[in-house]
C-alpha cells in the first residue's frame, strides 16, 4: 500500500533530494564546528551558515544577514522574542488563532506583571485588523501574531497590522511557521520588526533548525550565554548579532540542508509552489464537500488559507478518523487540538478536536483523489 504524506503542515516531508545530499555531504566530508579555530573544517562550515543567512535574507527581503539567528526551532526564536522585549507592566495583543508556541510563553510572562490579550477572530480565523487597533492601550508593548494558522489555514491580515503597529510605534512579531517559503514575506514593506522562522516545514529544511530576524536598532535579551566562537577572552556575552543569540555549536548539518531548501524555494519558484498546493486544497475541499457528514473549517478559499484543510465525521472521534486513514488507506495525517486549543476555541472545535490534512509540493492529484475516496469509504461504512 502506497503511503500518502498529508502532514506537511506539521513537517514537510519528503525533502528534495538535494536536501539530503547537502547534509549527507556534510557530515561525510566537512564536519567542522562553526567559529571554532582557524582551520579550513570550521571555515567551511562558517562558510554553510553565512551562506544560509544571505539565502534567507534574500527571501525574506532582509538588507543585512547578520540580523539573523539561527534557534533550534521557531518556537525558541518566539521565547527568545517575547521574553528577550518585554518587561512588567507591558501589554501584548496577539489573535485568538496563535499556536501554543506564542500562548503558553504569554501565559508564563503574565505571572511576571506582562498583560496580553487574544483579539478574537471570526468563526473562520480570519482577524479584523480593526478590532487589533481597538485593543491597543497605552502599555502596550507589541503585536505578535501568527501569519497563517496551523489548523485552519487561515491567512492573516499581515500588510494591515503591520501598518497599525507602525502607526502607533509598536513592536510588530511575527510568527511565520506556516508561512515562510509559501507565502511573499518582506520586513521592510510589511513593517516588522521581528521575524521568526522554522527551518523544516515549507523552507523544506531539516528538523531542529529554525531562526530569528531582529530589526537594526532593536536589542533583545538573550536566553542563553555560552561558547560564541568571538571575544573569547570576556566573561560577558558578546552584544554583537548574531554572536549574541547564538551560544554552542549551532546545527550545522541541519542548516546545510537548510541552505539546500531555500536555493530548492528559489530555482522552483514560490509561485508555483504555492499555486501547486492551492491546486491540490481546492481538490479536497471540493471533494470532501460532496460528502455528507463531514464539516469543514476555515476559510473554505484558498485564496484565503495556505494548503490546511480541518475537519470531522459526525461525531466520529478525529484521532479514529486519523487513525483509519493511516492504518486502512496509508493517508497519513494529523488529529487533536494541533498544540493550538485558542484556534479551536475560536473554530469551535475545542471540545472534539479535528483531523487535519495538509498537503505539500511532492503529492500529486492523484494522492488527493485517494484522500476523497478515502474519507468517503470512512463515511460509507
């Protein structure tokens, strides 16, 4: 039985293969640890994360790659965000569909004297960028927000709120999980200040990569200090980027397929792989609508939503349904609250959960036809 990855919102898979020739060539031929002596090893692999930065800074539309460090994922670059800028007494607004990588740090920072509150969404996660403005008080801090919602797909109304924060000299976040290599991204025109990125989703990198943008001008606390490779001699953190946020040997195999991911983004085409996975969205929506039973979630546009699709069988348990799908059919996806139970309060889901499908560049029509009958036959018994 062939198997038919629809799990890409959680990690992209598979990868190009170029992805994982850099990193076998890594680790096979270089080897060295980044900034660490002078011989040619670790000069080359000082060489892999330049280059890494300058890739991302072009997608990005970053002037200056330095302003790049690299985390293990996004959800440390998140805590390295809102723990590194904010103080007692200030005020967060974020949406009502953030995942738990930026609720649970908010969370946290609220037993500390830091307020935030989730501007609600509509019943499809979309957010009203004016009910963002009217919740601005006079602590507030910054915005921190997600750009695309890992349940529903839902597209976020970046441009807007990142003019409102502007206007109101506020600190603009954003969370790009879902986003970043499908979806045009640009600091400068989109006003941000802080971006932060995971490495193994949609930029097609390795797990346990992933990265923060901070804004020339803006200082950041880091969450850690250690070993940076620069101004040895001193007890103190270098405050120089990227050195200050980036203490011990960094993944350095994982940000050569990185590399690798990015230059595949590039030679591909965003376009096209977003029109790929619009293709492939509009497929299963369609398909899935004709089935009695099943509700869906979100948008239902995929103008409107990355390549997300939730939904539920009558009352039939979603882990069953993610269960059957992968056990009877080989569909692989994902079931339960996604690490986001604010989305699914906002969905109305919160209560039974939903089964997820997101597909990616490497299926094909046929694999979402599989997906429909599937589902269907699910039903049907």
């Amino acid at each position: 039985m062939k198997t038919i990855y629809m799990d890409n919102a959680a990690t992209s898979y598979p990868k190009p293969e170029s992805v994982y020739q850099a990193m076998d060539y890594f680790n096979r031929h270089l080897g060295g640890n980044p900034g660490r002596g002078s011989h040619q090893r670790t000069l080359q692999a000082g060489t892999v994360l330049l280059d890494t930065r300058e890739a991302l800074a072009g997608l990005f539309k970053i002037k200056d790659s330095s302003r790049i460090a690299f985390t293990l994922n996004i959800t440390e670059a998140l805590n390295l965000a809102l723990k590194g800028l904010l103080n007692p007494g200030d005020h967060v607004l974020t949406t009502s569909m953030e995942h738990n990588a930026v609720a649970r740090p908010l969370h946290a920072l609220s037993h500390q004297g830091i307020a935030w509150t989730a501007v609600p969404c509509a019943e499809d996660g979309s957010l009203n960028p004016d009910d963002m403005r009217r919740a601005i008080r006079p602590q507030t801090r910054l915005i921190c927000m997600l750009h695309a919602s890992n349940v529903s797909g839902t597209i976020m109304p970046v441009d807007e709120v990142g003019r409102i924060a502007r206007e109101n000299d506020l600190l603009f976040v954003l969370d790009t999980a879902q986003s970043a290599g499908v979806l045009p991204i640009d600091v400068e025109a989109q006003n941000i200040d802080v971006l932060a990125f995971t490495g193994h989703k949609s930029l097609f990198g390795a797990q346990g990569t992933g990265g923060i943008y901070i804004r020339p001008g803006i200082k950041i606390r880091p969450l850690k200090e250690g070993g940076t490779g620069s101004l040895s001699e001193y007890l103190e953190q270098p405050e120089v980027m990227p050195d200050s946020l980036e203490s011990g040997t960094p993944n350095t195999p994982g940000l050569a397929g990185l590399l690798a991911g990015v230059r595949f983004i590039g030679e591909t085409g965003r376009d096209r792989i977003r029109s790929h996975e619009q293709a492939l969205t509009e497929m299963l929506r369609d398909g899935l609508k004709e089935i009695k039973g099943v509700k869906l979630y979100g948008p239902l546009d995929v103008k409107r939503q990355t390549a997300v699709l939730s939904f539920n069988i009558g009352d039939m348990d979603c882990g069953e349904v993610s269960y059957l799908l992968d056990n009877d059919f080989g569909i692989v996806t994902r079931a339960g609250l996604h690490c986001a139970p604010l989305a699914h309060s906002t969905l109305g889901t919160l209560e039974a959960g939903s089964c997820r499908l997101s597909p990616g560049f490497f299926n094909t029509r046929e694999d979402a036809e599989q997906v429909v009958k599937a589902v269907f036959d699910l039903v049907r018994r």
